[in-house]
C-alpha cells in the first residue's frame, strides 16, 4: 500500500477578505475528517464550532475542535468539516472532505481521481406509477 499526497488550498467560507493557504495534505481515506494545524485554522479565522473525542492510531483519546472550512484541489472547492489539529500534524485530508469534492483514491495507483458518481434511477411499476 501507498501513501498519497495532494496540494489543495484551505480557506474560511466566511472570511473573504483572509487568503486562502496551500498546503500538502496526506490524503488518509481511513479517516474520516480532515486535520490541519490549529494556528493555520486560527490565521486563516475558521470558528471553533463544537469538540469531538477522538481515537487516535495509538489507541489514547484526545479531544479536538472542529470547524467548517473550504477546500479546493484540481478546480473543485466544497466546504467540510476540518480538526483544529496540534502543532506539528501532517495536514491530513479525510474521506468527508474527498466525498464532498467528488474525489477518490485509485486503490492500484494511488492517484486522486474524479470519483464515479451514480443514482439510483426509479422505475415505475404497477405500485408505484411515475408521478
């Protein structure tokens, strides 16, 4: 198995007038948030919105805040849920933010790729007609 990193540039959906940051993410689809440093959250003004406990890979648990911020990597931008991380983390980007962006992992490459997206589609039968 690999390790996959990606560029993508963070910023505060409702701080205009602050410029986003590009940062190199670990791209972890093993993880569901992302994780980035709590000083470039508290640059860039992302609002501390509640705290959640976390298991960390050496099974202690810690708590850390969450925010809201907007990612944008390969020309998609979607706001998802980010950690306020300690100093020092690997910025880490979750499988919420590359489900958000339309983004997936190719297993055997380890290239991010436009996710294939589906809908199931409704055919109508006898009980259920088409509205």
């Amino acid at each position: 198995m690999g390790v996959t990193f990606a560029k993508a540039r963070i910023a505060n959906p409702l701080a205009a007038d602050v410029p986003p940051v590009e940062l190199e993410f670990l791209i972890d689809t093993g993880a569901i948030y992302s994780v980035v440093p709590a000083t470039v959250l508290e640059n860039l003004r992302v609002v501390r919105l509640e705290r959640h406990d976390f298991t960390l890979a050496d099974g202690t648990h810690r708590a850390y805040d969450i925010g809201e911020a907007s990612f944008e990597i390969s020309g998609r931008t979607r706001t998802s849920q980010v950690v306020f991380g300690p100093a020092g983390v690997t910025p880490l980007l979750g499988a919420f933010t590359l489900e958000s962006l339309g983004l997936m992992v190719n297993p055997v490459t380890r290239e991010l790729l436009p996710m294939r997206l589906l809908l199931a589609s409704h055919q109508p039968t006898a009980s259920h007609p088409a509205p």
